[in-house]
C-alpha cells in the first residue's frame, strides 16, 4: 500500500503513504487543499506530523525510546551528553578525536559577553529562572546578529555551551551570590554544578554521583520527537527568526507544567502531604475519586503506558544518589511511598498509570539541592536536537 484514497463528495482522491524509519505510515496531506480545497482539523496535533525525521523514535505501547537508532538505556549508561549531542546533531556518534574537539569547543564557548551580567542585576531576586532563561537566550542574538547567515555549527556550540553558565548565573542571582565563572578543566556537567555550588571563598569539588546523575538527567531530556517546546522553535524558526529568538521561544513553550513543568508540580505535591502530616493514602484516595480534581503529579503518560524507559533509568540513579549522599529526606519518603501504592493498587495498573520520568527527576533535582523552580531550567536550553532542527 502506497496510496491512501479520500472520496470527497463523490470524488476519489489518492494521498501518497509515507514510511518512517521504523515501518511506521503515515498519510502525506500536503496536496490535499491544492487538490480538494479542504484542509484538516487537528487540535493539539494528535495525528499529524509536521516533518520527516530520523532523530528519534519512541514506542509508547513497548516503552523504546531511540536516538539515531541507538536505546535510550545504552546512551544512559555508556555515554557523555557532550557525546550525545554530537550523535542527536551529526546523526553518528563521534570518535574519539571527535568527541575530544567537540568537548574542547563547549568548554571554550563556555563564557558570556561581561556586559550580560547586567542584565541579571535588573531582575528581581524572586525572578523564575525560566524567565531569566528565556531572555537571556534571546539577548545572545544581540552579540551574535549574523547568526542567520553566518556558521550553523559555531552557533549550536555558542548557545549549548552558553545556556549552561545562564542557568547557573540565573541562580546565583535568585540566591544572591556572586556568580563563578565556567572552567575548562571541568565536563560539562561538571562545569555547570561548579558554578551552581561553589563559591569565591572555598573550595569545591563536584561529587561524582551528582555528575554523573546530570549527565544522565540531560542525555534523557535531550530529545522527545516533536513536543510542544520543539514544534515552537519549529513554528518560530520558519519565520526566518534567528536561532537564539527560535530557541527562546522553545523555552517559555517548555515552562509550562503541562511540559518541562510537570516535576516541579511533584515536588510541590510532596511538600503538600507533608504539610499535610505526610498522609499520602489520603491522596492515594483523592487521586482516585472520580469526584475529585486531583491527580498525582508524576503518574501516567500520554505516549508510555507500560513503562517510561526514562523513568526506569532515573530511578536506579535516584536511588545512587540518595544513597552515596546520604540523603534522609521527608519528601522522598513520601515519594517512595506514593511509587509502592501506585504499582501495586488496581486503579493505577488497569489504567497503567506508572511513575514517569518527571516523577524521578523532581526527585532527583530535590537529592541534588537544586532548587523546585530551576528544574525546567536544567532540561530546556541544553536540549540538542532543536537547535539541529531549527538549522536543517
Ligand atoms: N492520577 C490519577 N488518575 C490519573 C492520573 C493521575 N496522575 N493520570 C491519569 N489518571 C486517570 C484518569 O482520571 C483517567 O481515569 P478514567 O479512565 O477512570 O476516567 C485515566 O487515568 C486515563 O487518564 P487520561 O487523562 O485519559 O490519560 P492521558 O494518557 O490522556 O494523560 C497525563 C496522561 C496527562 C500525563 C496524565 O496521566 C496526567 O495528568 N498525569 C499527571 C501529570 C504529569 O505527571 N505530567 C507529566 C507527564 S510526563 C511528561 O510530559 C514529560
């Protein structure tokens, strides 16, 4: 089967059938209002895709999550998100002299104009880092206005290795400390918890759990097919808006809670119960009445319903970092607690409502002291795939 029939009115119209990288159809529509004057209705994109791509592949049903073909599990396991984003960009992950040069070019790309730490100074210290984000992605495009025109490669680098110092600046400024500046002896990852934890009068030295758990952290978010925050910088880039303007927008689509949102609502759903008394069958209970709104932040998928291959992932890390840390912490109890209910109760296994990645990495991001609202922060301007999507 390569072509799909419409009959309109008593018409027959052919639509050619396109094939994905995996065997999955799809009905190619492009033609259908040169040829019939009818379009489609679609609302929130359920069935439409808005272009081809070989990045990604997830299969909710069977819980597979791929970047350029390689299981989410192995990358998790075995490589460095510097890695991971030479392989979402250049679609081959890099050998070792590439993957060297690619390190080497986020480390020294690292550092912000210094005129741009004013900027900081204007917001207050109560500013959602989101925002502060979103602004300062745009404001690079001041420094670099030829972006449009000028060096594609150069200008992915500029913007993964600058969001990184932003974000912790971002903070540093809500904490009111001075900011520290990157170092090109660190990772990545390393790099930007230095600059979120140290500073000017001690030493500091990254634990290598928490490296490790945000390496991890970041390869998870890195791409996720055409999600709300990628179709904006989509949508936005196709007006020919620069890369630093498509990406902003990126952000702010990412802020919202029904999005990269949704683990800071689990965090604040855990500090309810225990504001509460720590009563969580109580909202085991409220989650389950059919009279109730409410719902337990972190459970269920749109897309995975058996398991979130990312949830599995970031459970086995949690449960590192909470161990090598010490980490004796109410909320995580509860959360603890809420996973037992939830994958033993009925009501949350006939609907396959699991915990997803968001559930474990709020709970993480609480593990790593990194403060409820930064979370976004952390997996939005250093997702790789859009920029590469932006650029094709
Ligand atoms: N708590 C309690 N009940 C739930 C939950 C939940 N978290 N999620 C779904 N249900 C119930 C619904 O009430 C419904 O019950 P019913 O069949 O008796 O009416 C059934 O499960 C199916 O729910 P839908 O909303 O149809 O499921 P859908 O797949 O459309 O929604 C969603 C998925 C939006 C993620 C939902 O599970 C939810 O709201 N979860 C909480 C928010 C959350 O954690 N979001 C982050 C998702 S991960 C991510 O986006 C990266």
């Amino acid at each position: 089967m390569n072509t799909a029939k419409l009959i309109l009115d008593g018409q027959e119209y052919e639509l050619p059938i396109v094939v994905g990288s995996e065997g999955e159809q799809g009905i190619d529509i492009t033609q259908l209002r040169a040829k019939t004057n009818f379009i489609t209705v679609d609302s929130g994109f359920g069935n439409t895709g808005s272009c081809t791509s070989a990045i990604c592949f997830i299969n909710g049903e069977k819980g597979i999550l791929r970047y350029r073909g390689y299981p989410i599990e192995q990358l998790a396991e075995n490589a460095a998100f510097s890695e991971v984003c030479y392989l979402l960009i250049y679609g081959e992950l890099p050998n070792k002299q590439q993957a060297a040069e690619f390190r080497d070019k986020l480390t020294h790309h690292s550092m912000i104009h210094e005129d741009m730490k004013k900027f900081f100074e204007g917001y207050p210290p109560t500013a959602h880092p989101m925002a502060i984000l979103s602004s300062m992605v745009v404001s690079l495009s001041t420094y670099y206005p030829d972006a449009a025109e000028n060096d594609v490669d150069l200008n992915i680098v500029r913007l993964l290795a600058k969001v990184n110092t932003i974000a912790a600046y971002a903070y540093k400024k809500s904490i009111g400390q001075p900011f520290i500046y990157p170092r090109n002896d660190l990772s990545y990852c390393g790099n930007f918890l230095h600059m979120m934890y140290a500073v000017p009068a001690e030493e500091y030295e990254v634990p290598k759990v928490l490296e490790d758990a945000m390496n991890v952290l970041l390869i998870l978010h890195a791409d996720h097919e055409q999600n709300c925050s990628t179709a904006t910088v989509r949508l936005a880039g196709s007006s020919l808006a620069n890369l630093y303007a498509s990406m902003s927008a990126g952000i702010c689509a990412l802020w919202g809670p029904r999005h990269g949102g949704a683990n800071q609502e689990v965090i604040e759903m855990l500090e309810m119960i225990r504001q509460d008394g720590s009563n969580y069958k109580k909202y085991v209970d409220l989650a389950k009445d059919k009279d109730s709104d409410f719902r337990l932040m972190g459970f269920g998928h749109r897309v995975y319903k058996n398991f979130d291959p990312r949830a599995t992932i970031l459970r086995k890390v949690a449960d590192d970092v909470l161990e090598q840390m010490g980490i004796n912490d109410p909320l995580l109890e509860i959360a603890k607690q809420l996973e037992d209910v939830a994958l033993k109760d009925d009501y949350f296994i006939q609907r396959r409502l699991y915990p997803n990645v968001d559930f474990y990495s709020g709970m993480l991001y609480r593990a790593m002291d990194i403060p409820t609202n930064m979370f976004t922060v952390n997996e939005s301007g250093m997702a790789p795939t859009i920029l590469k999507l932006l650029t094709k």
